[in-house]
C-alpha cells in the first residue's frame, strides 16, 4: 500500500502460437487522496491481437475499456 491508501494490482498474460499472438490485461488502481473527498478508483480491460502470416506482413487489433470513478473537493 503506498502514499494516501493507494493500491495498484495488474494481471496480464499472453499466448503465440502458429503467427497469432494474443495479450490480454486487467488493471485496478484506487486511491484515497490527499485531501477530504478525493478517493478514485479504476478499472482497464485489455487486450492485443496480432496475425503475423509471414516476415512481411502482421496485421493487429488492440482494444481498451476503463471505467473510473473519482471524487470532486
């Protein structure tokens, strides 16, 4: 746990196989602030698709999704 209450936990993992890669991530950081009304929290799902079908040519698709909730003072 770090300054202010602040957490941070991240999962990844990957997989290549036959010229398809694939890397997938979830992410989750929350935080207490530094001052009254200042806690935030976020949420990131991810993930990588790359085809390589020979040395020339790859061709990928990355996609990202977050959510975060915060505080105003």
């Amino acid at each position: 746990m770090g300054s202010f209450g602040t957490r941070e936990a991240t999962l990844v993992a990957g997989r290549e196989s036959e010229g398809w890669s694939q890397n997938y991530v979830v992410s989750h950081q929350y935080s207490e602030g530094y001052r009254d009304h200042a806690r935030a929290e976020k949420m990131v799902l991810g993930g990588k698709w790359v085809y390589q079908p020979d040395a020339r040519w790859k061709v990928g698709v990355i996609a990202r999704v977050s959510q975060t909730d915060a505080q105003e003072a």
